[in-house]
C-alpha cells in the first residue's frame, strides 16, 4: 500500500537493500536454521560493503545519517531473510543507538564505527537467568577499582554470544533504588567473558545464542555509556531501536510468506479451478492483505513520530502498539499462508515452515506483548488524565447526563 508513498531517497535506499537481501546465498539461511552456523559475520561485512549498515548514524562514523522514517524501510527488505539475519542486522542499530545517543565522541569514534563499518560486531545483554521481563531486578555488578570497572554476573538469551566482539551490559554499580542503581557498559571480548551455553532453538538459528557468564571481567572507565547510576537512561532510550527494529522486520517476513502464499493459490488447482477461486482461500489472503497494510502504515507512522518527538512516553506508546501489532499480525499472515498451502506448507519444501518458526519469537522478545499493553495502557491513561483536553465534552450529551445516577465510589 504505501510503497507509492516512499520518497525518491527512499525508493532509492529500498533499492539498495533488496540487492543486498538478493545477493545473499541461500545456503547460509540453510545452513543456520540447520545449526552450522553460530555467527555470520561475513554477512554484516557485506552489508557494510554494500551502504546498508547503520543506517541512521552519521556518515563519520560509516553510516548515511538518515532517519527512522528510512530505516524502516530497510528494515522491512531485510525481514524478507527471517528473523535471525534480521536481528544481526539489526543489532547493529540497536546497539549503535547507545553510542549514537549517550556515547562520547572517543566511544564513537572507537566503537560505533567499527560497528556500522562492519568491522567490530554487537551484542545486547539484557536477561538474567531469574530477570526475564524484570530487568531492574537485575543482580549482576561492577564495582570500581581505580580505572576500572569490575564485573561479575550472568546474562542470558544473548544473541551474538558465540561471535559478538563488543556487548552492551546493565549492570548494577549500586545499592540504590532499581532505577537509580544500574550503569550501561560496553564490554569487550576478552579475558573474563565466559560462553556457558548455546541455546537449541525452535527458529531464528543462527545467530549464537546463549548465556554468558562475567568473572571478574575489567571495563575501563571510558566504556561507561552515559553516566554510572544512569542506565534507566540508556534503557529507556532503547525501548526505541529494540521494538521499532522487530516491528519493521517482522513486515518484510510476513510480506514473503503472503507473496509465496499468494502465488501459490494463483497456480494450484483442485476440483478443476484454481484455489484462489474459492472464497476459504481468498478471503484468508484478503484478511492478510488487510493486517499487513494496517501494520505497516502504523510501523511508518511511528517511524515518523520518534524522527519528531524523539524518545518520549508517547513515542514509546506507538512503538509498544507497532512491535505487538507487527509481530502478532505476522504470526497470523504466516499461519494463513501455511494454511492455504495445505499440507506442503507444513514440510520444508516451501520456507513457510521456517517462517512460523521465526515469528514465534517475535511477540517475546524485546519485551512480550503484555509488557507492551502494560506501556500502551499506562501512557495512554497518562496522556489522557494529565493533560487538558479542549475537545467536544461527549459525555455531556447524554440526554441525562445531569442526574444524580453517577455514582463512581
């Protein structure tokens, strides 16, 4: 729907991409799902080669300084690959949006660099082996020792475990209140940064996931990001790339598996008619035109606010009602496109297969979709009651809306 909507530079970068996505062998999707792969990094050194790495950051640092707006763009050519390409892509931004926010000129000029000219690779450590959604509870620490930091504690569920050079970790540096008491760092593979475990994945392989374990890990002071005490900060900010990154890529992998689906009920017949002739079939790939049209325009439009408004709670409400319309409106067109290929669609003659198992993580990670309506909810009745509304009183035009029969308490 909105492709004739994209400006000439964006026509031009969504170009750009999908040559990068085309050029990308099949054997190596092949090869992750199947476990032979634990990091591509030859693909993030191609996709810097090819102009399409760290998108947003400023040409100084490698990247073409564009906006979200554009981004998204990319992002949704990029989801065509699946979920497990798409997020090592996409850590790149994820990551780089620390650096690109709080980071000081030195920790850009050493690190988001590295990352958006495909030289250095990212990693977020978010979890704890008992945090789960919970991450101000997390119980890993640094503590100062002259100038360094030392860290100990565990983080799990680490895309990039097994491959990452540079991790972004939440620590706590003090025994403050929760949101007072935690520091960002950018943590360096080295001495001290154990790999405990690679997680048997149900989809988006690939990608060395695991549990990673630092044992008196020392952090420079330098590679603080923002401020000690202030990673609430850095986190808050994160929300953005974490959900808006999931959001735009989980288009492009429902976009594939509609696209796959639909052409399929275009050849195949049975009871002497092409499939898309009976209404079961049709009406499902309609129902799916619909939700990726309207997830889309919403994954757009939010693009477009945080590129206004930066970070704000009404930008991180609109990127909450993206990440967990985008990802659920996915499961459900990559369901009817299995659904409509009947049983071929359920064996790995077609990708459609790998495709659902891809998605399932989509509504999990960074932050379920409940979390997500507990930020919907909460920035919602904020804006709402906090604010003086000049609009029409409605509820004065009830034809009793002056009695004595509203009784609140």
């Amino acid at each position: 729907m909105t492709d004739r909507l994209l400006s000439e530079s964006q026509g031009k970068l969504r170009e750009d991409v999908r040559r990068f996505v085309a050029s990308v062998p099949k054997e190596l999707l092949r090869e992750m799902d199947a476990d032979k792969v634990n990091y591509p990094t030859g693909y993030l050194r191609n996709a810097a080669a090819a102009g399409v790495l760290g998108l947003r950051f400023s040409p100084e640092y490698g990247g073409r300084g564009l906006s979200w707006a554009d981004e998204v763009v990319a992002l949704e050519e990029v989801g065509v690959l699946g979920s497990s390409l798409a997020c090592l892509y996409s850590l790149v931004s994820i990551v780089g949006e620390a650096l690109h926010v709080f980071g000081t000129r030195e920790q850009k000029e050493k690190h988001l660099s590295r990352l958006a000219r495909g030289t250095a690779f990212p990693a977020e450590a978010l979890t704890e082996p008992r945090g789960g959604s919970d991450f101000f509870g997390a119980t890993a620490r640094a503590v100062r020792d002259g100038d360094h930091y030392i860290l100990n504690g565990q983080k799990r569920f680490v895309v990039g475990a097994e491959g990452a050079d540079i991790f972004l970790v939440y620590a706590r540096t003090s025994d403050d209140k929760p949101h007072k008491s935690l520091t960002a760092f950018i943590v360096e593979r080295g001495p001290g940064l154990h790999v405990h475990y690679l997680y048997g994945l149900l989809g988006t392989r690939g990608g060395g996931a695991g549990r990673i374990e630092f044992k008196d890990v020392r952090v420079p002071v330098e590679n603080v990001v923002h401020q000690v005490n202030r990673g609430a900060d850095v986190f808050y900010q994160m929300m953005i790339p974490e959900r808006l990154t999931t959001a735009a890529g989980s288009l492009g992998t429902a976009r594939a598996a509609l696209e796959l689906a639909t052409r399929y009920t275009d050849k195949r017949k049975a009871f002497g008619q092409k499939i898309r002739e009976f209404q079961g079939v049709s009406f499902q790939v309609a129902d799916s035109i619909m939700k990726l049209d309207a997830a889309r325009a919403l994954v757009q439009q939010t693009a477009a606010a945080v590129d206004r408004f930066g970070s704000t709670g009404y930008t991180r409400r609109l990127v909450s009602e993206a990440k967990r319309f985008s990802t659920e409106s996915a499961w459900e067109i990559i369901n009817h496109s299995m659904q409509v290929l009947g049983g071929i669609g359920y064996t790995n003659v077609f990708p459609v297969e790998k495709m659902l198992r891809d998605a399932r993580i989509m509504s999990i990670w960074t932050g379920t979709s409940e979390i997500m309506n507990l930020i919907i909810q909460h920035e919602y009745y904020r804006e709402l009651l906090e604010k003086p509304s000049d609009a029409r009183n409605v509820e004065a035009d009830a034809a009793e809306a002056d009695a004595e029969e509203k009784v609140y308490e």
